[in-house]
C-alpha cells in the first residue's frame, strides 16, 4: 500500500476495484464502513455484488476481465471534463500524452457497452473520484489475476497520476495483500530477479554486495517464476522442488497439468505443519514445521509495517521452526551459518537492504515501524510518494483492453469467476479445521444469478457439474443477486471441489500470475 | 486545533475541542472506572459509572458523555459521588431474573451469560456503528432486559459475521467464547499466560494477544489502541485457532520408502541428510538452476530470507518465488 490502514478513516471518497474488502480484509474494511459514516463516497468496481457495492454512491458490476476498458473511459473522462490535476501532470509525470491518445479510443459509450455497465455511471465515477482530495484506490486479487493484471494497476495508477491523488493521507494505489506476510516474502527476496530488499539480480553491484556478505558467489542467472518452475517440470529442466508451506496441486490452477509434471521430478521436500496434498503424494522428504504461535519473528503487513511475531506455545513431537529447519539443511549442505537466531537472521537483512536499515527487534517491541526506514533515528513511512513520485516522475501508461485467455463460448456460455468467502482462507487447511467454520459454510457452492439459474432449470441448492475444458467439478447452486446474468462465482477453498480443476493456463503476460479469476465453464445436472 | 483548558481536582489541564472529560481526566493520569464505554464508539453515557462533579451542574455528570469546554472546574472524589457510586455498583450487580432463561445459540463460537449482563449495550452498539452488521438486539427493559440476536435468530442465520467484537467489546463475561470455555481446564495448574504476536491469515496484520495454558491456546484476543486493528478482529483472526493444537499436526520427518512408496517417519539425521545428498546429487548432475525453491508467505520474514539466501549462496541459483506474489 501506498497508504496506511489508519488513514482510511479520513477518506473523503474511496474507490475499491475487484476487492471483497468486508470479506477478504474484514478489519481493514472497518476502516472503509467508518469513514462511510463519516460521509465519505464509495465507488466499487466488482462484476459482484459485494456487502459495499450494495451501499455504494456507484457500482460499476463490470463484465469481468474488462478493468482496462472502463479505467481508461473514466480517465478520458477526467481529462475531457478538465478535472485532472494540470500542475502534478506537468511537473511531476512522464507519458501524459501518449496515455491520454490511448485513453481517448474509449469513450464513455464505448466502454459502457463493453464493460456492460451504465454510461452515466462511468461519468458519475470519474468525477467524484477526480473531486475530492483524500480519495485512495484499494484494489486486491480481483485485478491481479487475470492475464492482464500489470496492465490493469497501471490502469489504476494512471488515475491517481493525472488527479495527482498521491504522497499525502488517505489516497494513493493501495494493493490488499492477500496473505498473511506477502509483503515481507517479497521484501525478502523471494524473487527470482530481485535480491533482499528489491535490489535486482541484474544489478552488478548488488550482487557483489551479497556474494561477499554471503561468501558465495550470486548468480547472475536470473531464476525462474513459479509459473516457469512448474513449466520446467514437464520438460524436465526443473529436477528438484523444495516446497516451503505450500500445497501447490490445490493451489494452482489446471491441477491436472500440474500432476502431471510432479509425476516427473526426482526430488520434492515438502516443508508444512501438516501433512498437505502435494506432499502426500509427491514428497521424497517432508520436514515438520512450526506454525506462527510456535516461533520468533517477523511479519510484514499490507501497509509495510513490520511486526514482530512471537512464540506462545511449543512446537508439537519434534516439529521445529522454519528457521531451523533451513539452518539445520544448510549444515547438512555444508555451510555452518551457526545458531538460528531470528533477530540476527533480520540484522544481516537489514543491514544488506537499505530500505530497511534502521528497522531492529529492539525498534518494533513494542508497535511496528513502516518501511522505507533507512537508519534508526528514522520513524518510518505512512505514505510513500510525498512530494513527488518516488522516481522522480510517475510514469502513465498508454493501455488498451486485453481480451481474457478464455471468453464464454456456445459450449461454455458461462464465465466462472473464483475468490475467498470470510470464514475461510485460501486452501483452507487451517479454517476448514475449526468446527465453527466448518459450520457455517460446510460445502463448496456455486453462485448463480436467478436469470440463468431459470434458463438453466437449476433449483436453489441443486446438486450441479461445473465443467470447463480441462475438467469437471461436482458443487451446489447457491442462486443469488450477487452475481450477474452470465457470471458464476465459487469460493476457493474446498478441496473436494478445488476450482483449480477447472482453471486454465491463462497468466498475466508480464509476471506470469495465473488468471484464478476467470474461465468459461457450463453447468448440467449430475 | 483549539484548545480548552479546565481544571479538575484543582489543577488545571488542556485539552483538545472535541474531547470528553474523561479524555481529560485520562491525560492527568485521572483513571476513572467504566462500563459502557469503549472510545472507538460513540459516547453513550448509559451506565453512570464515570460521574464526576461538575460544578454549576445540579447532579454528577457521566464523564465519557461529557464534552470539555473552557473554565470548567470538575472533580472527581467527594463523600456524595462515592455514595451515588456505590448505589449505581449495586444497580449493576443486580441480576435481570427474565433473562436467566433466555436464548442458547448453536454457534460453536459466542456464548451469553444473562446473570453477567449489565445491558450497557456496548455489543449491540459494536455491532451496529463498527461492523454495520445490526445482528444483536437489547430487548425487554429493567430486570427483564437481555441481549439476543436479532429477532432471536441463531447467530447462524442472521447478517452476524462471527467477529466477535461483542465478545471484545463487553466489560463482564456475560458474551464468552464457546471455543475458549471448552479447551480451559479449570482443574489443571498449568501457566496461564498471553502473548503479544500478529495474526496469521490475511494482510492486515492485526495485532493479537494469544491466551494460553501451558502449551494449549486457549483463547485469542486484541487490545484497543494497539496495532492496525485497534483491538477489532475478524473471525478469522480471533477464532481460527484450533488448527494449532490440532491432532493431524505433523511432529515427525518423513521419508518416502523407495520399495513400497509409502512416507514412513524417521529421525531428523536421516531426513536431512537424505534431502541434502539428493539436492547436491542433483545440482552435479544437472546444475544448480535444475533446484527450484519455493517460499511460503504465511512464514515470517526471517524464514523467508534464510530460504533465498540458501537457494542463492549454497546451491547457487536464483529459482526462488513465492505462491501469492500479490
Ligand atoms: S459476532 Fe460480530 S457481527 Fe456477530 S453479533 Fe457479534 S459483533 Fe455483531
Ligand atoms: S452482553 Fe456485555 S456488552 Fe452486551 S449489554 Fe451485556 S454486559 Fe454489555
Ligand atoms: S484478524 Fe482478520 S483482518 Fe485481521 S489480520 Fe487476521 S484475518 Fe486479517
Ligand atoms: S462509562 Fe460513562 S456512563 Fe457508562
């Protein structure tokens, strides 16, 4: 996030895109539901009808997978009307003209009939979010995960460019981080071409740097996305695979595909506190890890702020903490690193990577310190960008829509869309544990809307076959005004109906995230 | 912002426009008692535990409820206010008869104690201006009050999220967690203790307090005015735990018997140094960058980072990404 989560509080006006915030972040959404006392306007963009679509000044229930059309329409609409902010434009920005060219090639009108939404809506939108100051973008998963998932945050970063809604409080481009530490691990480095604290693997310097902290020398290779880690298991140039509490045949989308190139490596290590599917079937090695009640450390949350995590009970049997496992593996790999300390493991961190230097132990016992933090006296960043854009001058970008990999067809008329539900998390392993949970939402279901549902002579709670081109899924119809006329929606987390099954080969063509939003599928009965 | 400057107990204090007076009172170090009042609700000044004198005022004022202006002289002991708060001490105490056989709920999570409630409403109040979710209600008045959910559906069927912020919010044990009530062992003389730690599940990163007896959780809590959260959690974050001590834990290292494919438990040495001749095996055979390395963003930043460094110095590839890098 460019912003804090206390800020939000402040807004004046909200604009939430592709983001379940009530469910998905239910506690950052307290902050949204406050400031809406307060008056605050709220814009959402979700094909869905989510608990704040419903109370919002506009809803924009796009066809999914159309951000790119309707961004660039209430861009074009800023700039026409003369709403955009002439000084920051000017002064503080690069490619104005050439974003501006790409943004006019859709009009409202055209837009609107592309993204099926109301004209006068799209006007509506663009100018309350060009009117008022304090007016932040929260986006998360919902416009990541598509094959054009770049393209749509800078869709969404070229708005908060052009009305200058950036460097203060309560506004900026706010990513809501899906887990737990996805900030922290990719701080860390766990990149294949960015080093601890974003220092690039293609950076000479940076890799001398390390290779002399380390001893060794960096190579200068760079490493491969999780996307081309599973491609290197079907030609076989990926023969080892350490799998550090992740359960990547349910995580990942076509699971057949991925079975497929398990089936031929040589070595995985599996390292998980429970025994996860992959491993049961795949695993050479499985190592018993501790969960985060169990350990000393740090997580880093969506707002940059590093928290310390510290341990409340012990590890059960012989289960050890994750940092020990990996000291301990490094040993047996011939590398002593000595005792596994979390604190020191965080100084060598901090101290290679300046963005975090002045972030220790002793700093954050008591509350947590947001990066950029380059030495101790510093108190840490609630907003990145003040003054002026990191860079020096943020950059707009000239964008136009970029069809799904998959669009409904005659055969598979529909388009399946997948997300999270508020009493679980994502696998669910540790959520669909708790009875309570288990409870309240027992089952996978699919949400369909009453219109298709009578075309389709589904019932409510019907036993239905979700099928797409690469397989089937057994599931329950849940009919609902939350989605549209052509959409369905399932939540991610059963495994005895993992969605995954039915996802596609779709990836963002810039970062290879898998397109978990949608596909095209059909419904019959069983 | 303006300020105001009064004085309580003889002596003089500032404060902002805005503030109560037990704002005021809590900047002199002034710490009075309260029941009804939570400061991330609005003030509410049902319970009169806060009195206080205010001069030119005919009766004690509820502080929370009272908003500061310039010149005012309070104070907060005397023979007559003690004697009000004893009355009122008694009042609380006092049991609503009706409400001892109100509602039981199926939920595995809340539980109500009508004989603990004190109807200061601050769950209904939580649950209507925090969470919006308007899923509890106050009914009945006098002795034959209580709280149920709304209309006296199961918390399962109303718009209730299962947060818990009533749980939080109320100032008895008269809403309880069903969870923590089933795991504590009154009998067993284990350590009770709490630690401050960070929620596991999504990016918010609320700040938690784990309730613990000797190695069982046994409840999970947040404190106002700590951490992104200001002592909300969603139901994730404050009743998602069972998973740690649960049974199908992992406590041994596996490996995989190459004769009969089935993963059989083994000693850490074995297991080490087994993935550890495999890994380097491999690396000679067909070079480092046939590794690959997973890290999970559930793990801490440490974990993290021992992970790549491993990947990056001792195997010497780059392979190395997350699940989530979103
Ligand atoms: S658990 Fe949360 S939503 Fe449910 S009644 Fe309590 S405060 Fe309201
Ligand atoms: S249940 Fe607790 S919070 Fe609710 S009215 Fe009773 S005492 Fe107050
Ligand atoms: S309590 Fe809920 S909102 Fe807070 S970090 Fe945990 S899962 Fe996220
Ligand atoms: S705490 Fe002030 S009236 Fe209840």
């Amino acid at each position: 996030m460019t912003n804090s989560i206390a800020e939000i509080e402040q807004s004046e006006c909200m604009l939430v895109v592709g983001s379940n915030t009530t469910e998905a972040h239910p506690v950052l959404a307290l902050r949204m539901k406050k400031a809406m006392r307060g008056g605050a306007k709220l814009l959402v963009v979700d094909p869905r009808k989510t608990w704040l679509a419903e109370r919002a000044d506009v809803h924009l229930q796009i066809k999914p997978g159309t951000d790119i059309p309707l961004m660039n329409a209430i861009a074009n609409v800023i700039i026409s009307e003369d709403l955009h902010n002439k000084q920051y434009v000017e002064s503080l920005t690069e490619g104005f003209d050439e974003m501006k060219l790409a943004a006019a090639e859709w009009p409202v009108e055209r837009a609107a009939a592309t993204c099926e939404v109301d004209a006068g809506d799209i006007r509506k939108a663009a100018r309350l979010y060009a009117a008022y100051k304090h007016a932040g973008i929260y986006y998360t998963l919902g416009i990541t995960e598509h094959v054009c998932g770049v393209d749509n945050v800078r869709s969404l970063s070229n708005l908060a460019l052009i009305t200058g809604h950036l460097g203060y409080e309560a506004t900026g481009v706010n990513p809501l981080r899906g887990q737990n530490n996805v900030q922290g691990c990719n701080d860390m480095g766990n990149n294949p071409v960015y080093l601890p604290g974003y220092q690039e693997v293609a950076d000479g310097a940076a890799r001398e740097k390390f290779s002399a902290a380390w001893g060794q020398q960096v190579s200068e290779i760079p490493g491969r996305r999780l996307d081309q880690m599973l491609d290197g298991l079907h030609d076989e140039s990926i023969k080892a695979f350490f799998v550090m509490g992740e359960d990547p045949i349910v995580s990942e989308p076509n699971v057949e595909h991925v079975h497929v190139g398990f089936k031929k490596l040589e070595l995985l290590i599996s390292q998980d506190i429970f025994l996860n599917e992959t491993a049961k079937i795949y695993a050479d090695v499985v190592f018993p890890a501790t969960c985060f009640a169990e350990k000393e450390g740090t997580f880093t949350n969506s707002e940059r702020r590093v928290q310390r995590v510290r341990k409340a009970v012990d590890a059960p049997g012989e289960a050890r903490t994750d940092l020990q496992i990996i000291f301990d593996l490094a040993k047996e790999l011939g590398h002593d690193w000595g005792k596994a300390q979390p604190s020191k493991v965080w100084d060598e961190f901090a101290r290679l990577s300046p963005n975090f230097s002045g972030i220790n132990y002793a700093r954050i016992e008591e509350s947590g310190i947001q990066w950029p933090c380059p030495d101790v006296s510093h108190p840490g960043t609630k907003f990145l960008h003040e003054g002026a854009p990191i860079r020096g001058k943020g950059r707009l970008y000239p964008l136009d829509h970029i069809k799904p990999w998959e669009e409904a067809d005659d055969d598979y008329p529909l388009t399946l869309s997948t997300g999270r539900t508020l009493y679980h998390y994502n696998a669910a392993t540790q959520t669909l544990r708790n009875e309570g949970h288990r409870e309240k939402q027992p089952k996978s279901f699919v949400e369909i809307s009453a219109e298709d549902a009578r075309e389709l002579n589904i019932a409510d709670k019907e036993e239905i076959v979700v099928q797409s081109r690469r397989g089937s899924i057994v599931s329950w119809a849940k009919v609902s005004e939350k989605v549209r006329k052509g959409v369905i929606w399932m939540p991610m987390h059963y495994a005895e109906a993992s969605v995954n099954i039915l996802t596609g080969d779709g990836k963002d063509l810039k970062v290879g995230t898998p397109e978990y939003k949608l596909c095209a599928v059909r419904l019959h009965k069983p | 912002m303006p300020t105001n400057t009064l004085t309580i107990n003889g002596e003089q204090v500032a404060v902002l426009q805005g503030e109560s007076l037990l704002d005021a009172c809590a900047k002199m170090g002034i710490s009075l008692l309260t029941a009804c009042h939570d400061n991330r609700l609005e003030a509410y000044g049902g319970c009169r535990t806060c009195l206080v004198d205010l001069d030119g005022a005919p009766r004690p004022v509820p502080a929370c409820k009272t908003l500061t202006s310039a010149g005012m002289v309070v104070s907060t002991s005397g023979e007559q206010l003690e004697t009000v708060r004893a009355t009122i001490d008694e009042m609380l105490e006092c049991i609503p008869a009706a409400a001892l056989e109100t509602w039981t709920d199926a939920n595995r999570f809340i539980g109500y104690d009508p004989q603990q409630c004190i109807m200061c409403d601050r769950c209904v109040r939580y649950c209507d201006e925090i969470m919006q979710c308007n899923a509890l209600e106050h009914v009945g008045q006098g002795v034959d009050a209580f709280i149920q959910p709304t209309q006296g559906d199961s918390f399962l069927d109303t718009s209730c999220e299962l947060c818990g912020g009533c749980i939080g919010t109320c100032p008895t044990d008269a809403l309880y967690s069903k969870q923590s009530l089933k795991v504590f062992n009154e009998q067993s003389d284990a350590v009770l203790s709490s630690t401050r730690t960070v929620c596991n599940y999504c990016g918010v990163g609320c700040v938690i307090d784990i309730e613990s007896q000797g190695n069982n959780v046994i409840d999970i809590d947040a404190q106002t005015g700590v951490g992104p959260n200001d002592g909300h959690l969603c139901s994730k974050g404050r009743f998602a735990w069972q998973f740690i001590n649960h049974p199908q834990r992992l406590t041994k290292p596996l490996v995989r018997n190459t004769e009969s494919g089935e993963l059989e438990e083994t000693s850490w040495q074995n297991a080490l140094s087994i993935a550890a001749t495999k890994m380097l095996d491999i690396k000679q055979r067909h070079g480092a960058d046939s590794l690959a390395f997973l890290a999970s963003s559930r793990c801490t930043n440490e974990d993290v980072y021992a992970l790549q460094k491993l990947a990056r110095a001792i195997i010497g590839t780059n392979n190395v990404h997350s699940c989530a890098a979103t």
